[in-house]
C-alpha cells in the first residue's frame, strides 16, 4: 500500500502520527508497506475521521503490477458526513508505464 496526502502544514503532524503506526515513512507525506486488509481498514478509519474539506488523501494497492488500484478519499465541502472515495481509472489506459 502507497498513502500520500495533501494537507495544510498545520495539519501534517495528525496525517504523520497515524500513518506511522502502518507503514514506513517514505518521504515527506508519503507511505508505504504491506499492511493486512484488517490494517487497511483500520487506517481508512482513521484517516477518515480527520479529513475535512480540501484535504487530499490517495491510496494506491496493487496485487500485482497489472492490478493497480489508485483511491482517491475526498470529504464534502460542508465537512459534514461520511468522506467519499473515488477509484481513480487513468493508469489503467495506458499499460505501458506498467
């Protein structure tokens, strides 16, 4: 699993804490490692619940180089109610960067 998020310098330190407890600190805002699906879920939990309007959240799984998944988490402009995750297609046109 890849984790990156975009979110206001203020805020990183919150992002930072709990991606730490699941995977290896890459670089800057950027996660990695192999995780349980139990893991998984409890992660998007997490990350979910501190995520507000204009904050920018991606996932990246992959079984296999040819089974990339790329999730997008995204939280309502009111801030209210559950965040929204958009799969995110574009890789999957062009399998020569595979």
């Amino acid at each position: 699993m890849l984790v990156t998020y975009d979110v206001e310098a203020k805020r990183t330190g919150i992002f930072r804490k709990i991606l730490r407890r699941y995977l290896n600190h890459e670089q800057y805002s950027v996660f990695s490692g192999d995780i349980t699906e139990a893991e998984a879920v409890r992660l998007r939990r997490e990350l979910s619940e501190k995520l507000v309007p204009k904050d920018r959240l991606t996932e990246i799984t992959a079984a296999n180089r040819k089974n990339v998944q790329v999730t997008h988490f995204i939280k309502s402009e009111s801030g209210k109610g559950e965040v929204s995750r958009e799969e995110d297609t574009w890789h999957k046109t062009d399998f020569g960067v595979l």
